[in-house]
C-alpha cells in the first residue's frame, strides 16, 4: 500500500511526498502579474508546512487572459526574476513547484484586460461575464505560442514543471465542451476536432521545454452540465495525452457554471462528502499508466490514504484546506487520523478581490474571539 509520505516520481522528478497544493489563486501580484514579496513569503511558508509539490496559482500567458485582480502573470520575460523568487521559496523549503498555465478565454474579465474576451464561439453562456468574440485562426496560433512560451519562462525561472489548465470552464475546457464550442471548423465538431486546441499546446509546449521537463494537466472530467462535456469525453483526452507523452493528470470537475457541482463546493463536513472527484480519478486511472492526481474536498488523513489504497490517485491535492492550515502535511504526518479545520465556506477567497490576498477569514475570526458565531 502506498502511503503520504513516499517518495514519488512524475517523469524522471522525484516529488519528496504525495501530498500537492492544488493550484490556487492568491490575489497576492501587482495589477500587472508580478508576484509580490507577500507570495513569495506564502510559497515559503506552504513549502515549510511540508507540502510535496506546489502548483502556483494560475498564471495567464497573455494578458487578455487575465480574470480575477492580482492573479499572477507569466506573460513576459521581465518577470522572470521575481518568479524565480517564487521557486527558491519552495526549494529551499523542500518542496517541488509547478507552474500553471491558463488562458481564461471567456471567462476572461474586460475590466482587468481592457479587451473583449476571446472565445471558440461567440456565444451567450452563464459561464461567461458578456459575450465574448470568437476566435480566429491567428488567435488561435498566437495563443498557443504564448502557452509555449509560458512554459519557456517557467523553466527559466526554476519551476520543476508546467500544468496546463484545462478545466474549470478556462478556455482550454470551452474547447473541449459541446456548450461553449460550435465550431465547424478543425477545432469544434467531433471530440477530436474540439480537443485539437490542446493537443496543439501541448506539442508546442514540448517542443519549448524539451522531452525530459515534466507537463502536467489538470483535466476537468465532467463539466457536470447536461449536453457538456463527459467522463467519456474525458477519459478519451487521458489516452490522447498518454499517447503525445503527458507527464500528470489532475482530475476536477464542474466550472462556475455547474450549480451546486462546482469545483470548489461547501459543507464538506463529513467523510462522505470528501473526495467528491474521486470516482471520476478513478476512471481515468484505469484508462492510463500514468500519475493521477485528485483534487475536491480532501479534509482527513484517512479519506486521503483511502485514495490511495484503493488505488484511485497516486496524489492528493488539496486547495483551501491549505489556506487555513498550511502545514496540514506535517500535522497528517503526526498524527494520521487528523481532520483539517477548513469548514469548506468559501470565505478564504473574498479577500482576495478585497484586501491583496486570500486568507481564512474563519481563522481570523477565531484569533479574534475565543467562541465565534459561525
């Protein structure tokens, strides 16, 4: 049986444990992308909390792909100094960092970009904030270079590897999805013309970074929106990407769009409710050789070692549990049967538009008062 603490490879990395944070947006740059001294000191202090690999919060590649404020930027090379601040916080701290790609598409927000939205098809969605416009062929390609050259910069700033976001309703996902494509050219129609977008990005990654730097994904398996995108749909992209050479899937679900089935869901305040991904991790598992990854509502050692046991992920990934209690891994170390504090409400992210950065606001509260009303 596998446990927490092993170490693990992705490709030829070795990641010092199984336990990953889970991308996660900090709102801790400048309006620009640049990462802050205030992210560097948090990278520090998720590393020192034992945390096996880092995935940054997700970084735009261009700046009309840019969505919530102080989201980080890896859209050009004068940032490469202070993203390089970012990797020496992790490896100095013993842990392995990612960085992740995004373009958010038409989830895109006007107001930070100053442009309208790009998109596979100019449609109406509760997805999207307005309508965005459709992509061109030009749009297309200068949009995966710059995934590419992403990849560049992040391997020049010391990350161990790069994800790519395809979920979460981002534009790789609304490539993938019936509802938010209705493309009649060679990127929409048949999933093979609707996963076409990501195939081509990870080709120019690869050819960017070389064949021996780990590319990870993260891969929303179902959209859990009817007439969307399926676990079938999901499981063929794993063989695709098994195929061109992927080095990680991080399995998730749903987008913003997805009702009480969105990726980050609340009350999780019981085992049964955890690992709400985990059935989906399972099914890609079983379709590929290759590390899984699965994120969504992890809270207690045991649900986690469980995973793994019944060999339904080789990693665990978790997100706001880590923004109350950052040194979780060392206290799953301690003691195996700890349940993380996180109560699953949300309030973490709602300084960050707010204040320059996420927080447990429940935390804030408790520190403050001894018997908080919540």
């Amino acid at each position: 049986m596998s446990d927490l603490f092993d170490d693990v490879r992705i490709g030829s990395l070795i990641i010092p444990n199984r336990l990953v944070r889970s991308a996660t947006w900090e709102g801790m740059c400048e309006k620009d992308g640049t990462p802050t001294t205030k992210l560097e000191n948090y990278y520090e202090t998720l590393a020192r909390g034992g945390i096996g690999l880092l995935i940054s919060g997700y970084a735009f590649v261009r700046s009309d792909g840019k969505q919530l404020p102080g989201k980080m930027g890896i859209d050009s090379d004068d940032k490469i100094p202070a993203l390089r601040r970012l990797t020496s916080a992790a490896h100095n701290n013993g842990s392995r960092i990612f960085c992740q790609l995004v373009h958010a598409g038409g989830q895109a927000n006007a107001k930070e970009t100053g442009s309208t939205p790009l998109a596979p098809s100019a449609i109406e969605s509760s997805l999207y904030p307005a309508t965005p416009r459709e992509m061109s062929a030009q749009d297309i390609a200068e949009i995966i270079h710059a995934f590419s050259e992403g990849a560049r910069r992040a391997k020049e700033a010391g990350f161990d590897g790069v994800q790519l976001h395809c979920a979460h309703g981002y534009l790789i996902n609304q490539f993938f999805s019936p509802l938010t494509n209705k493309r009649t050219d060679r990127y929409g129609g048949s999933l093979e013309g609707r996963a076409r977008f990501l195939q081509e990005t990870f080709e120019a990654v690869r050819e960017k970074v070389g064949p021996d730097y780990p590319v990870a994904i993260k891969l929303t398996a179902c959209d859990n929106l009817e007439g969307g995108f399926s676990l079938e749909e999901a499981v063929e992209i794993s063989r695709m990407l098994q195929h061109l050479g992927i080095d990680a899937i991080e399995v998730s679900s749903g987008t913003a769009a997805s009702g009480n089935q969105t990726p980050v869901r609340q009350g999780i305040d019981t085992e049964e409710k955890e690992a709400y991904n985990a059935t989906y991790a399972t099914a890609i598992k079983r379709s590929v050789n290759l590390p899984v990854m699965v994120v969504g509502g992890i809270r207690s050692g045991t649900v986690a070692k469980r995973l793994l046991d019944a060999g339904q992920a080789d990693f665990v990934a978790l997100s706001r549990p880590l923004i109350r209690e950052p040194d979780l891994p060392l206290r799953w170390r301690k003691d195996p049967l700890y349940r993380a504090r996180c109560i699953s409400c949300n309030g973490c992210f709602k300084p960050g538009l707010k204040e320059g950065g996420i927080y447990c606001v429940i935390d804030g509260i408790e520190q403050s008062d001894p018997n908080p009303a919540i």
